[in-house]
C-alpha cells in the first residue's frame, strides 16, 4: 500500500493546472479554469479545475478528481502507474507499505505487483523530443509526396482522418533524416530507433549510418499520454516487409503498446466497446469510416498485457480477425491472452470476417449498418474457447473425448475461479456427457471453487445502499474527518448492524489513515482504487449531483480562513447528524432482535438476559432519540 501521507504530501507538490493542461486547453476564469470536458462530447465549456483546491469537476458529466484520478480516468493507468507519474515529475520515490486487512484493497501498489525498472525520466523524456520531431518531419513530407497521397486517398482516407492521426511519409534516400536533426550522429536517434548503424565504414572510418524508415506511409504510434513512442511504416508497392515497426528502446515495447488507443479513448467510452483489429491502416480506415473506437497491437499476438490496458478503457472488448487460417491462429493467441482477465462482469467477443474481408473492405462493400450487426453478433468467449477444445475430435469415442479433456485443462486452468469458469465447465461436460465433477477432477480445477463462484457477485459489481446507511456512508465520504468525532462503539456499530459494513469500513479505515489531511478529494481516489469501486463512484455522482454545499467548496480556496470556518461548521453539523444516525440504526438493529425474541415460544436463560439488556438499552436510545 501506498502510505496516505505521501499521496497528501504528493498532491501538494504537483499542480493540477499542469496535469490536465497537457491533455486539455483551458483557459481562466475568475479563480478556477475551464476548458471542454474530455470525459464527454460538448460545444460549451462546462469542465472546471481549481488550482486552489487542487481538484476538477465536470457539471456536465459529474466526472472529478484529483491529479492521481484524472491520469487514472483520463489516461488509463492504473493507480501505482499514475501515482508513479505524479511522484517521478516532482522528483519524488514512491514509498510502500503493508495493505490494510479491510477487503478490496486500498491505496497501494499490491496488485500491480510493484514497479519495473525503467529508463530514467531525463531519457526518456529526450527520446519523447526526438520522435515528436520525426513525426513533424514526416508529416511535413507528405504534403509534398503526391504518391503517397494518391495512396491515402485510394484507401478512402481524408486529410482531416491523417491529420487526426499524425500520418505522415519517410522518403526514399538513405539519410533524410540529416535534415530534422542538428547532429545526425547523436546516438539518441540509434536508441530512439530512428537511425541503423551499419557494420561498413565511411571515408572517415567510422560506422556508417542511415534511416531505418524509407518510401513508407508512417504511422506513429502514440502511448497513453499522446506521446510518440514509436512508428509503424507501411510501403506503397509490393516491397517487404509489408510493415515496418520501431525496434524495442527505453520508450516502445510492441508487447504492451496498442495502435491508436490514445486517439480512441473518448469514442471507447461513448460506445461502450473497444475493437481490436489487426492492423494501422484498419484502425485508421473505421476511424473514416464512424467506428472510432478501434485499436490494433503492433504486428504481434496479443498479449495479457494488452488485455489489461484494454480492460482499463472498458468492460468489453471485441477482436475482430480474418477467417483465414492466419486470423484463427491470431484469435487463438488473444483467446489465451483473455482467459486470466476473464471476470463475470467483463465481455469478450470474437468477430470473424470472411476469408477474403479485413474490417475496412467489409465496410466499404456492406456498409456501417452490415458491420455494426456483425460486431453485434461476435462469438463469446465461451463458445470460441469451446469451439477450440473439441471441433475436429470423435466426441463419441472415449478417445476423442479424453483429447478435449487434455486441450480443456491449460484454458480452464488459466480461468479465474469465477462464475463463467463454472458455466463454461458446466457447458463443456454437457457436450461430453460426463459428470461435472468428473471435468473438474480430470482438469485439476477445485469444483467448489467453481461451483460455488455461481452465486457470488462479480467483484465490481454495484450494489445499492439506499436509505438511512446510503446517507451516512454519503456524510462519511463527503466529511471524512468526522470520522475523528466518533467514539469506538460509535464506529463498530457502523461495521456490525448495517448492511454495508464493509464499505463503511473501507471509508474509516482510509479515513482515519489520512489523519487531519483526510478530505473527499484524496478520499475519492482512494476509494475508486479499491473493490468496490462502482458502488462509491454512484456515491461521488449523488454527491456531486445533489450536495451543492460540497461541491461549491470543492472548488474554493482552502487556504481562505472563511472558507476553513465554513468546512469546520459543515463538519460540526455533519458529525452531530452522523451521531444520531448511528443511534437511529443501532436503535433499529435492537428493535428487529427483540421482534425477533418476543416471537420465540421458548427462551433460554441467556435470551432473558439478552432480552431484558436489548429492552433497557432500546428505552435509553429512544430517550435520546426523541421517540
């Protein structure tokens, strides 16, 4: 876990202004700043961040946060990534330590298995300088190549779609790049992957040098931040390699990088879905043609890295490969990929084209509406990975079956212990016809894991908290700090006699770690981290919806003394109505056992006692409830 304390301390030093300003213009206004929102489509500016408060809000799409939730929302990393980020911009190390027992993790890096070395922030940085100048070259040299042009243009590609994504085109010569660079013998354009070293010596004896990208169309690829990493080239004739990527350097790795997700975040998000398709010019073709929202790896299979990035974007995910022999086995390979990032409350399809279509001709021959229907009715997950276990076997021989069983194993293995793990076995043993202890014997997966992974709800899935706790657990994350005002009983009555303990639970554990600097900004990405994430984002939207007291102090001054005296009397009252809250529902709690013991013919010596304690307090509690 990352300590509290550092995130508070982290969030002093950076500045919101600077984070969200790299990703969207804003511009003044009184003493916040406003600019589009890019969490949503909109003509009018509704997206406020105050750089007193160190927080932004959206008044049109309720979206908020702090530096660490905006990279989080925004960009899609993960909590370590964005903290990490944050911390490395302001020189900082980012400390860790021990999780908090309370469920669903909180703050920290756990998950994420730590951090993996990387390449110092002045490198990389450098090297970012260095693709971006390349790009603006090759940009620049397009406009005046009329034959790449011509290319774009018979793909159906506009000016406005290549600009959109930076295309741009390397020339044919051995060292055009002379001319972007002041020093074409800086080593950096080695290590960025923009310049081959050759074995043979010029006049001067020393290794010569030329471009690694000649007479292609150039497509660079962005990461997350909009940054260049890299490039993909593609020629114009019928040279090879087809395609052309950047090598592995301290900014690109093709393993975990995807084409165009940088460009396809928002349309992600609107449409609910992300396409994976196979190739740049497929990406950038559905892009012209309405279907924003698609992506491709890097001219490798896709990997469980892959699965994670796309899975921080959206809930479902649809690949879509050729129905040759080459698209099957790419399937295949993202199939493998998917089955750990396979929860209950996640989609993941498989669309297969006709052997002679890729996404883009299929478009330009049937049309968006024909396409659309097709991705509509991609195969689940479920069925692909049946399909793969026993197409082509005599399931009515004992031979054949044995072999579904051996190619089952490694892909039920490698399924969380969930849900659809149970129905996919319960699928699996219905085709055989064979018991379903049998399969989870044979495939050495704990059948109760998988039996009893039937009932239980998805780990992200919302629960509803409604009435007299919904209000409380509201007041509790808008005022963290009255968590101080609350003796032991007090709060062990939050965890024991509601329904939700163990939300109330995860908000007082952070709570009380944040100490004094504990507020709804930093509490709020904290909570967004955690298990029950989708449960406490409705929270935030009621509160940002309907508690304009709070979300016009979201955007003061915290310095400004009438704006601490406001806070301190808004959490005075809070806490006085949390107290009696807590009562009402302890109250209620005694009620329902009395009710409960009043209905029993017979009572041991125990109950009485129970009964008579239960009846004394509930007669305390009402006094002081005013009933």
């Amino acid at each position: 876990m990352i300590p509290p304390s550092f995130l508070q301390d982290l969030l002093n030093r950076v500045d919101i202004i600077d984070v969200v300003g790299r990703y969207v213009q804003l511009k003044k206004g009184g003493a916040n700043f406003m600019g589009l929102c890019p969490f949503h489509n909109e003509k009018s500016p509704s997206f406020t961040v105050s750089p007193t408060k160190q927080f932004y809000h959206c008044f049109g799409c309720g979206a908020h946060g702090t530096a660490i939730g905006f990279l989080m929302e925004h960009v899609g990393a993960s909590f370590p990534e964005a903290v990490n980020e944050l911390a490395q911009s302001v020189g900082l190390t980012v400390p860790h330590e021990p999780s908090p027992g309370y469920g669903g993790g909180g703050g920290g890096g756990g998950a994420g298995g730590g951090y993996a070395p990387a390449a110092s922030k002045a490198v990389t940085t450098a090297l970012s300088d260095l693709m971006q100048t390349a790009c603006d070259y090759y940009r620049k040299q397009l406009r005046g190549a009329p034959g790449a042009i011509q290319y774009l243009k018979k793909r159906g590609l506009t000016g406005e779609v290549a600009a959109r994504f930076g295309l741009g085109y390397a020339p044919d010569g051995w060292q055009n790049l002379e001319a972007a660079f002041p020093n074409y013998r800086d080593d950096a354009l080695v290590e960025a992957g923009l310049v081959i070293v050759s074995e043979k010596s010029d006049a001067q004896g020393q290794n010569r040098r030329y471009d690694r990208f000649r007479e292609r169309i150039m497509f660079p690829i962005r990461n997350v931040k909009g940054q260049v990493i890299g490039f993909g080239g593609r020629v114009l004739d019928g040279g090879e390699p087809k395609y052309l990527n950047s090598p592995e350097t301290p900014l690109f790795n093709k393993g975990s990088e995807l084409y165009g997700l940088f460009e396809a975040r928002l349309a992600i998000r609107e449409q609910h879905y992300v396409l994976v398709v196979e190739g740049y010019m497929d990406v950038v073709a559905l892009a012209q043609l309405g279907f924003q929202n698609a992506v491709a790896t890097l001219g490798t299979a896709c990997t469980p890295i892959h699965v994670q990035k796309l899975m921080r974007q959206t809930d479902t995910v649809i690949f879509s490969f050729d129905g040759d022999a080459a698209g099957r086995r790419a399937a295949r390979r993202a199939l493998d990929a998917c089955l750990p990032h396979a929860a209950d409350n996640r989609t993941i399809r498989f669309l297969f084209l006709p052997s002679e279509h890729d996404p883009d001709s299929y478009v330009r021959e049937f049309g968006t509406e024909a396409f659309a229907e097709q991705v509509e009715r991609a195969m689940p997950l479920s069925q692909f990975m049946l399909n793969e276990v026993l197409t082509g076997k005599e399931l009515d021989q004992p031979e054949g079956k044995a072999r579904a069983l051996f190619d089952a194993k490694p892909l039920l293995q490698a399924l969380p212990a969930n849900a659809l793990r149970a129905q996919i076995m319960h699928m699996f043993a219905d085709r055989l016809d064979v018991p379903f202890s049998e399969v989870a014997a044979l495939c050495e997966v704990d059948a109760r894991i998988a039996a009893a992974s039937r009932k239980a709800p998805a780990r992200k899935d919302r629960r509803s908290v409604t009435g007299i706790e919904e209000k409380t657990l509201r007041n509790l994350v808008m005022y963290p700090r009255t968590v101080a005002m609350l003796d032991e009983a007090a709060e062990e009555a939050l965890l024991t006699v509601t329904r939700h303990g163990e939300l109330f639970a995860e908000v007082t554990t952070h709570a009380r770690a944040l100490g004094d600097s504990a507020a709804f900004q930093l509490l709020s990405d904290l909570l967004r981290n955690g298990a029950n994430a989708p449960t406490f984002e409705e929270i935030f939207r009621k509160i940002l919806d309907y508690d304009e007291n709070v979300r016009d102090l979201l955007l003061k001054d915290p310095q400004d003394a009438a704006v601490i005296e406001e806070r301190r009397e808004q959490e005075r009252i809070v806490g006085e109505e949390l107290k009696a809250a807590i009562l009402k529902m302890r109250y209620d709690a005694y009620c329902d056992r009395l009710e409960q013991l009043s209905r029993q013919s017979r009572h041991t010596p125990e109950e009485f006692a129970e009964f008579s304690e239960l009846n004394r307090k509930r007669a305390d509690m009402k006094r002081q409830l005013g009933l």
